[in-house]
C-alpha cells in the first residue's frame, strides 16, 4: 500500500521590500522561517517552492534575485524582472540534506533598482510531499 502526505509551510504573511535600493532588501523574518522538523527524516521526494513577488506599481527598470536559504545555504534561485510586473511560479527544489532544524528564509536581493516608490511584496510557500510505503502486512 503505498500514502502520500503532502505538508505546505508558508513563509510569513505577504512582507514588503524597498525595490529602488540595490542589495538585499529582505529576509523573511527568523520568526516566520521553516524548519522541516521530523519531516527532515523522511525520503522527500519532491518539494516544489511557490513564489509572488507583487509590484504595487509599474517600472520600467528593475531586476532582482529572489533565493530560498536553508541555514545561509542558496537552495532555490529565482531571476525577477521587475518590469515584466508580478512574477509568480513554482520551482522544483531538493531539500536532501537539510536538517529539521535548520531554518529556512525567502530572500530579496535588488540587481537593479526599479522607479521611485516601487514596493515589492514577497509571498511563498513550500509544498514537501512525503510518500509512505507499507508492506508485509
């Protein structure tokens, strides 16, 4: 007999950046940062890291990387252009080798600077599924 659980952790509640500086501009909040917990044990097969960043307002510059971190470690990397507007999408990460305890952060880093008053919202989630296998029963 074959189970799948699949666990969603969502990072906290939609945060906002400055877009118009260059560099990091945020890091989700330690607070609200995954920890896989028991989860870490488990043979993961696949986790798939959903992603939004939101403009409140159209640019015509901006670029900017938006990186999943377990314990300062870039597991997941996503290039934005800001000038496309919202970006949203799913990616395929392997969470092999992460202990339960290692916390784990969306990142911001601005590239390129958008207009004046561009505020970026960031939003993602982590969707792990975990298979379960029972047999001999």
């Amino acid at each position: 007999m074959r189970i799948s659980n699949k666990t969603q952790f969502g990072f906290e509640p939609v945060a906002t950046a400055d877009a118009t500086a260059t560099g990091v501009q945020h890091t989700t909040d330690t607070a609200w940062a995954v920890k896989l917990g028991s989860l870490a044990a488990w043979t993961i097969k696949t986790c798939q890291w959903k992603y939004k960043v939101a403009l409140n307002q159209a640019t015509a510059a901006g670029a900017a990387t938006l990186n999943l971190k377990a314990g300062g470690t870039v597991v997941g990397t996503v290039a934005v252009d800001l000038t496309a507007g919202d970006a949203v999408g799913v990616v395929e990460i392997d969470l092999a080798g992460i202990e339960g305890q290692t916390r784990i952060v969306m990142e911001l880093d601005v590239t390129t600077a958008a207009d004046a008053g561009t505020v970026a919202e960031i939003a993602g989630a982590l969707d792990i599924e975990t298979p379960l296998i029972v047999s001999g029963c």
